[in-house]
C-alpha cells in the first residue's frame, strides 16, 4: 500500500515539474526579441544607440547597413546587444540585425533611420506674451531649414515667473516678467519677453 502511494505522489510531482517547466518555457517564448526603435529620426552628427532586447547568449548579433553614406554603423562584438549609430548625412537607410546560432539566421531585425539637415535659426512669432497665472501655451519658433528636425534647447530667466521644458511649453507660475530663449546646437539663439498677470478674484458679485 505504502508502496503504490509512494509511487502515485512521484507520478503527481512528476507531472506537476513538466507542467512548471512547460509554463517557463511558454513565458520566455511570450517576450520575443525585439529593437528599442523600429524607425528614428535624427540630425545630421547625432548619435542614436540602437540595442536588442531578449536575445539569448548563445546567440550572435551582426549589425549593418548598405547606406554607409547616410549613417554609420561600426563594427562591434558579435556578442554585443546594443551599437552607437551615427547620422553622417541626410537621407533614409535602414540598419539590418541578423541573429545567428551556429550559422542559422534565427532572425532579422530592422531599424529604418531618417537623418535631416542641422537647424542654422530659429525665430519666434513674436518678441512679446502676456499670460495669466495658472495657463500655459506652447511655444512653436519658426526653425529653418523647415525639414529639420532638430529641437531648440528652451531656457526661462525666472522660473518663480514660468517655466518652459523641452517641447516649448510655458507654464505662468507668479506675477512678473521673464525672458524665454530656445537655443540651438549651434549657438544661434532667439528670445522673447514674458509678462505673467496675477489672476485676481472678481471684487464684487453682481445679480
């Protein structure tokens, strides 16, 4: 008797290990390789680090691209997951990804790259704003060449006044003035002047 249950909770355990081992296989099978960006744009002298994700270590990675003119792609370590990329000149190429174990692809991976001219000036649409406390707006300075995709650096004199973060919106945080500049990579800049209005309660309520 002892013997046959002896042997009936080995056969459980035993089914039970399979099926653990089934359901960790099937959860590793569920997070496929993958790139950190299937498309990017960059500016001309940028750099872009593209990597791969969930690659086993047994696996071989090889990056390259046939549009050696636009980026570059170095040559890095088959064992590498990740290569710094580097916009040469404007166009679209496309870095190719192959996987390999013991010389069968496993797969290929692409990663299609925009590369546009640097911005030589910006210019607001205006020298002045007024704002009341407690709004804010975005800022849209005209950026030339229009195709490029390079983005000024947005800085506020006074940010008890506004603030400003990157995309180039402002935020009224007290009465007052400040200077707001978006400033490019190559140092040409331009500014406009922000007057913040304290927001006041209605003095009086009229029926």
């Amino acid at each position: 008797m002892k013997k046959i249950l002896f042997t009936i909770l080995l056969f459980i355990g035993l089914l039970s290990y399979s099926i653990l081992g089934l359901n960790k296989e099937s959860g590793i099978a569920a997070q496929p390789m993958r790139i950190n960006l299937k498309s990017v744009t960059l500016v001309m002298n940028q750099n872009f680090t593209l990597r791969v994700y969930n690659a086993k270590k047994k696996y071989k990675l090889y990056f390259k691209t046939e549009q050696d003119d636009i980026i570059r792609v170095p040559h890095v370590s088959a064992k590498s997951r990740k290569v710094q990329i580097r916009a040469l000149d404007t166009g679209t190429a496309v870095v190719k990804i192959n996987v390999k174990h013991k010389k069968r692809l496993i797969a290929s991976l692409t990663c299609k790259i925009h590369v546009t001219p640097q911005a030589f000036s910006v210019k607001f649409k205006t020298s002045q704003i007024e704002m009341d406390t407690g709004n804010s707006l975005v800022l849209k300075p005209t950026i030339k060449p229009r195709n490029s995709s390079c983005m000024p650096i947005y800085t506020s004199s006074d940010k008890h006044v506004a603030t400003v973060n990157a995309k180039g919106r402002v935020r009224a945080i007290s009465g007052g003035q400040t200077t707001i500049t978006a400033k490019l990579p190559n140092g040409q800049s331009d500014s406009c002047e922000l007057t913040v209005w304290n927001a006041l309660p209605w003095a009086n309520v009229y029926d």
